[in-house]
C-alpha cells in the first residue's frame, strides 16, 4: 500500500468519523429540543414553529400547538405568520436596493419625495427613517386606522419630537415613510415591490402582504385565553411568512442575494449597541455578516430570526400566542446545542 493511499485512508477515514459524530450529536440534540419544545407547549408557554439550522442543515422543523383559537386545527410548518417588526426588513433592504440602483441617496431628504410636506421633511434624511434617527412621533393609534389616515397625519404634522440626528426613537412612522418612498420611486406599491423584486429573489413562493380573512395557511394569534385577534393593522405593508420562508429570507440577508456587503452593513449596524437599525441588529467582520438578531410583534404574534455565523447556527422562531419568552427559548436551544444545562420554560418564567 503506497502512501499516498494510506494518507488518503486515514483522511476519508477522519472525515467519516466526524461526519457520524456530527450526526449523532445533531439527533441528540434534536430530541432534546423536541422534548424542550413539548413541555413547553404542554405549560402553556410556547405555542407555534420553530426551525433550527447547523451549518445549512435543517435539523428541528417543528409545528406545536394550534393554527386558531379553536383548538380544532393543529400547526403544520404550511403556516404563515405575521412577523412582526422583522417585517421592517424589507423595506431597509428595498431602499438600499434603489440606492444600488442610482435612484435615491439615503442622504437625500424626505422632501425631496413629497415636497407637499410641512418643513421638517426637509430635516429629515432617508438615513434618519433607517436609524430611527427622524424625530417623527409615533404613528396615533388611537385614531389611524388606515395608509390615507397616517398620510393625513403627517401632512397636518409641524414639528418634530427632536431634531434629526441627535435622538433616537423607534416607532413606525419610520418604516411608513420607507415604504412610501420605495412607492413613490418605483411606481408599484411596496407590497407588489417586496413579492416581485424581493421575495421571488430570495426563492420565498408562500409569503403574503396583509393577509386577509380568504387567505388560506395563515396561523391566528390568539391570547392565553384562547381570544382570536382579527387581522387587521393600521398601515399596511406586514409580511407573513412560513418558518422556511423566515429562513431563506435570512440566508438572503446573510448571501446577499439582494443588496452588496457594504449597504448590508448600513442597514445592520444600529447607532449604538442598545438600539434597532433596519435589520434589526447584527455585526459584520468585513464583508461577512456575524450575527444578524431580530424579533417582531404584532397582535399576539411573536417572531425571532437569530443567525450566528460564528456557530454556524440559525433559529427561526415564530408564535402566535405571545408569551414574550422567544429569547428565553433561544438561549435554552443554544445551550441544548452547546451540550450545556438549560432552563424549562415555565409560567413564571415568561413575560
């Protein structure tokens, strides 16, 4: 036996071992999570889906718990959900997008798209809306109930909360005039710009904008009670999408399927360490994303897409009877996936 064989032996060899070592330890820890999960469920702490990824392989795919507040109609992975503020995702990464492609700056100012606006939008920076950086107030709940409504708003509206730049406050006046602005430059509406140009981009076949009562597969938020929510949102534009879909859109994020390294790091890199950027909050090391964190709620809808590149990890957790523990269940699933001791999820234990 030459040596040249004998080393490609003990190579194949080494690599099969860790390949099954890797496999036994992704089944271990597997069931694991799925026991974690059941419990959960059975306390009445976690109902919804999950997907967890090692290294590009899927190894937990779970639906528990109910599509409704019926109780008669069980989770598949089929199901859509709102997500929330992840939502807010698409419309940061479809200015950077425009900005690609020469039609907007993000240092132009907001008046340069709706010059009817009173003074202020000739203050505010694309950047402002992207940071939450504006000074614009929060949308009035109580009162907007639709895009015309805000609109209205915001035309009525004199003065900012602060003056850009110097201040910081997250709401979602931000993210509507975004979306307006991606409206108004490519003359679709956002929601057909995020299916056309964004979705199909990123191989997302079942996601929907703004569901509606017809729409079939899309998970009912519901509270402890078992009180369903209705559908409906103050301003549009909310994507609602499976746990696959969640992660594809993730893997865009991550490839850059849609935007270069250097607009993904604009969009990522909030202003300071305890603040929220377009995507959430993440960090690059040159042209590779890290970490990628974001969570969203709506309803009783909670949505969390966590990405470690470090770890080679992603965990995909979407619910619809919001407990305000998605963290919690993150941080179990790491250290189940670390081979460290985790907490069960109880009543106390959520928020």
């Amino acid at each position: 036996m030459n040596k040249h064989y004998k080393s490609t032996t003990v190579i194949f060899l080494i690599t099969f071992l860790t390949g099954l070592q890797t496999f036994a330890q992704n089944n271990r820890a597997a069931a694991l999570i799925n026991t974690f999960l059941e419990e959960a469920n059975r306390s009445g702490v976690f109902n919804g889906n999950i997907l967890i990824a090692d290294h590009g392989e899927v190894i937990v795919r779970k639906a528990i718990g109910y599509a409704d507040a019926s109780k008669n109609i069980p989770l598949t992975t089929s199901y859509r959900f709102h997500i929330g503020s992840v939502s807010k995702e698409f419309d940061a990464v479809g200015i950077m997008m425009l900005q690609e492609q020469g039609k907007l700056s993000i240092n132009d100012k907001v008046s340069k798209f709706f010059p009817e606006l009173h003074a202020w939008a000739k203050k505010i920076s694309v950047k402002n809306l992207l940071q939450y950086t504006s000074g614009l107030p929060d949308i009035k709940y109580q009162t907007v109930h639709s895009d015309a409504d805000n609109w209205k708003d915001l035309q009525r509206l004199q003065k900012l909360d602060f003056e850009p730049g110097i201040s910081y406050a997250y709401n979602n006046n931000n993210t509507f005039l975004r979306r307006q602005i991606i409206e108004k430059i490519t003359g679709i509406s956002f929601n057909q710009f995020v299916l056309q140009d964004m979705l199909k981009v990123a191989g997302i076949k079942n996601g929907v904008l703004d569901p509606s009562e017809t729409d079939s597969l899309i998970a009912r938020s519901f509270n402890n009670d078992f009180k369903q929510d209705g559908l409906e949102v103050p301003i549009s534009g909310w994507t609602c999408l499976t746990i696959d879909d969640l992660y594809k859109w993730s893997q865009c994020i991550n490839n850059f399927c849609l935007i270069n390294p250097a607009s993904t790091h604009k969009i990522i890199t909030p202003v300071s360490i305890d603040k929220q950027s377009g995507l959430g909050g993440g960090r690059m090391k040159g042209n590779r994303v890290i970490t990628h964190t974001h969570d969203g709620t709506a309803l009783h809808y909670q949505a969390l897409e966590l990405t470690d590149a470090t770890k080679g990890r992603a965990i995909i957790i979407l619910s619809n009877q919001r407990q305000g523990n998605v963290y919690d269940i993150a941080t179990a699933i790491q250290a189940i996936l670390d081979n460290k001791p985790y907490q069960a999820l109880s009543k106390n234990s959520s928020k």
